[in-house]
C-alpha cells in the first residue's frame, strides 16, 4: 500500500511538472493588448447609447405626462358627471334653510 501512496505521489509530481512546462512554453501577452481589445466595444457601446440616453429620457416624461394628463381629463369628466347633482342638492339645502 505504502508503495502505491509513493508511485501516485511521483505521477502527480510528473504531472504538475508538466503542466508548469506548457505554462513556461505559452507566449506572452502584453496587458495592454487585452486592454485596448476589451476597451473597443465599450467605446462602442457608449457611442450608442449616450445619444439614446435624453430620448429615452424624454419619451419618459412623455409617458407620465400624457398620464397625468388622462388623469386630469378623467376627473374633468367625473366633475362634470357628478355637476347636476350637486347643484340640484345644495338647492334642496338652501332652500331649506330660508
């Protein structure tokens, strides 16, 4: 048993030799080739959206003011509706009240 221990430590001692041998062979990469490759499509995605910004801000004040617009023309309505009916009860106070 005590030899099995040793032969599987030797081979995952080969094996990590290995694999920091094929991490020495790789080529190098300057840092400021990923960085310039990862900044481009950033560049591009801020030349999109920044103009897209105030219109999407705009259709949003739009959105609320012709809500509160409907909301205004709604309770004109409801007034309006609810007009005779007022009127024909502060008569009958009134004239109660003389």
């Amino acid at each position: 048993m005590h030899t099995e221990v040793k032969d599987g430590e030797q081979n995952a001692l080969e094996m990590l030799v290995g694999f920091l041998d094929w991490l020495d062979s790789l080529e190098r990469h300057p840092m400021m080739e990923v960085v310039s490759l990862y900044e481009k499509p950033q560049n591009i995605k801020s030349c999109i959206t920044e103009p897209l910004a105030p219109m999407d801000q705009a259709a949003a004040t739009k959105a609320t003011n012709l809500g509160a617009s409907s909301t205004l023309s709604q309770d004109v309505a409801r007034r309006q509706h609810l007009r005779p009916i007022w009127k024909r009860t502060t008569r009958k106070r009134g004239g109660n009240r003389k």
